[in-house]
C-alpha cells in the first residue's frame, strides 16, 4: 500500500470514529429518555435482545447478541476483513471522497444542522 493510500484511510478511519462518538452521544440521550439510569450500551443490548428474541425461535444465546453487536471476536475479525476488502476495490479517489463526505457529515452533526 502506497503512502497516499494509507492517507487516505487514515483520513477515513478519523472520520468514521468521529461519525460513531456523534453517534454514541445521540443514542445516550435517546438511553437516558427512556430511563435516567440507564446507560447507552445496555439500551442497545436490550433493544437486541427484543429484535432477536423476535427472530430467532430457539430462544436468545449470549454468543447471538454478542455477534449482533459487533461484540464477538470472530465478528469483529470479520468485520474488519470485509471492509478492507471492499476498500481495496475502491479507487483512493473515491476512499477520499468517502472522508471528505464524513467529514462534512460530522461537521453537519457537530453544528446541530
């Protein structure tokens, strides 16, 4: 991998992480209307809990919420060697434009627009 290529992903992993922190800070405040106590990551286990406990027939299983949540360590593995394979499909032109989108995106977020 080139040093501009690694820029760039550099550029896309810092805009992708800033993306999240928004979003964790916003699902908080949705965790906190429904009960003062509760924080952001048990709300979101326990609305996977509900979803799979709708789809899944044989009862829920600590391994299926943790896997849904991007929790599990095979999960995770899989996670990040599907998005590096697809972003070595992609053109560093267009990984570029995906940061710069972000970036906006985020900066949209941070402003309350």
């Amino acid at each position: 991998m080139s040093t501009p290529e690694r820029s760039n992903l550099h550029e896309l992993e810092r805009e992708l992480t800033r993306f999240f922190r928004r979003s964790r800070v916003a699902s908080t405040a949705i965790a906190a209307e429904v009960h003062p106590d509760l924080d952001v990551a048990s709300y979101t286990v326990l609305v996977t809990i509900s979803d799979l406990s709708a789809s899944l027939t044989g009862g829920v299983r600590a391994i299926d919420v943790a896997e849904t949540l991007g929790l599990h360590k095979s999960t995770i593995s899989a996670r990040r060697q599907r998005v590096s394979t697809i972003l070595s499909r992609w053109t560093a032109s267009d990984v570029r434009d995906l940061a710069r989108l972000l970036g906006h995106l985020n900066d949209d977020l941070a402003s309350g627009q």
